[in-house]
C-alpha cells in the first residue's frame, strides 16, 4: 500500500492512495480539486490517467476539493463517493450509475481497499475525512477541520501513516492582511488547523508503528514548510527532516506503507 498528493492547497487538493501491483492495483483518489485538464497532467506524472482510478471520495463541497469530480465521473464513469450533504451543496448533480452516497463511521468496502468515513469540524454541509486500509496498512488523511474532537482521535489511532492539515502559523495569520473575518474563520473551531493544534492532534496519535507524517493544505500566506515541520517533529520525537510537507504545485511522491497484503 502507498500514497501520494497530486498537489495541496488552497488552490486544489487531490491524494492518490493504491494498493496491489500492476493490473490487480486498485487506486483512489481522495479529492480531486483542479480541473480535468491539470487533473490529466498530474496524474501523468506519477504514469496513470483518469481511466485508472478506481473511485473518487469527496471530503466536501469546498472547489479546492470537488473541482472537476462531477465531469470526471461523468466522462469515464468513476464511482464518486461522497456525504449526502456534500453532493447537496455542490448542487445535487446527476450522476447515473456513478454516485454513491458515504456516511460517517459506515465502512466503505472497495475490495483490496477499505475506506472509513468520519465526521470533522469544519464549515461544510456534511464534512468527512478518511482513514484508508488494505487490511494490514492504516493510513488516516485528515484535513479541513478547525478543531479536535475525540471522535477523530478514536479513528485515528494505530496508523502507519498520517497526512495531517498544517493549514497556518498562529503569528503570521494574526499579522496577515487577512480581514478580521477570515481571520476568525481560518483559526475558529470550524475552519482550518493551525501547526499548534496540527502538533496537539499528532501527539496524541503517535505509537511506535507510525512510520510517515505529511504536513499538509498549507497556507500560501499563513504558513511556511519550515515552521510546519518545526511544530510537528517534537510532537512525532523526530528530526524536522522526517516530516514530509505537501507542496501546491508538485504535492509530494509516493510513500511506501509495507508490502501488499496477501
């Protein structure tokens, strides 16, 4: 089992997770926020095209994460996975044959990949995000939520692998010339984790099979790949160079989480 980010960010987020080798891989992606076209190419980049996908899950309605999720399934008939209110929000499109509908704590059983939903904070409709497994490999994507609550923890526990929002630095949001408003927005309870909270959740999730973190869904204005690293190593016990950090334009390659389960 691995994954990989397409890209992270304000700007479009989209992370690849796939287990098997060859034609027994099974992949999804897990947002698919950028247009079809820069879809292709990123894809691309790490060998593989839309026709490839085995599903795509939508965490929210948010254009960073939904992009070009409905053409996609329209056009090549990937399952498209995502919260009832979710597909509300982004205005009920019809998508015949192609949308199924994911609730929170109700595993989602693609064969070689089991996907478990859950709720966050955050101000979206319906708001999930994943932890993901092959039955032996436990990897938890969490970004887009403004605060902890135990019932992420509880699905966040025993991972080998977190990608975890590190969304702004407390300082640099206060002295950004973000209005007033969104400042309060991006670091209230329902918006976006800050490298302290970020730090505060890897703390308590941390255990001696977690093998990789990824910062992740930085501000462009707020944050910095450095100070990210620097809140989340002393929460993991590591060197700052062992925190891997998604980039917008390039997200990051594959990381390995063990062999195939058998």
């Amino acid at each position: 089992m691995r994954f990989c980010s397409l890209g992270s960010g304000s700007a479009g987020n989209a992370t690849l997770v796939e287990t098997g080798e060859g034609r027994s891989a099974q992949r999804v992606l897990i947002d698919c926020g950028f247009s079809l076209r820069e879809l292709e190419s990123r894809l691309a980049r790490v060998g593989l095209a839309p026709g490839d996908l085995d599903a795509v899950f939508i965490t929210h309605e948010h254009g960073d994460h939904v992009g070009c999720a409905p053409v996609l399934a329209r056009r090549h008939g990937t399952p498209l996975w995502m919260s009832r209110g979710t597909w509300q929000a982004i205005g009920a499109p019809e998508l015949p044959g192609a949308l199924q509908f994911a609730r929170d704590g109700q595993l989602i059983d693609l064969g070689r990949l089991q996907l478990m939903p859950f709720t966050v904070a955050h101000d979206a409709q319906e708001p999930l995000q994943l932890r993901c497994s092959d039955g032996v490999h436990r990897l938890g994507v969490l970004t887009d939520l403004g605060s902890i609550t135990q019932h992420v923890l509880d699905h966040l526990q025993g991972l080998d692998a977190l990608l975890l929002e590190c969304n702004h630095d407390r300082a640099m949001l206060a002295a950004s010339r973000y209005p007033a408003s969104l400042k309060a927005r991006v670091g209230g309870r329902f918006g976006h984790l800050g490298n302290h909270i970020a730090a505060q959740m890897l703390s308590a999730c941390v255990h001696g099979g977690l093998r990789h973190v990824v910062a992740a869904h930085l501000s462009a204005q707020n944050n910095t790949p450095d100070l990210a690293r620097a809140a989340l190593a002393p929460a993991w016990g590591v060197p700052v160079h062992d925190i891997v950090v998604a980039d917008q334009r390039t997200g990051f390659p594959w990381l390995e989480l063990g062999p195939v389960a058998s």
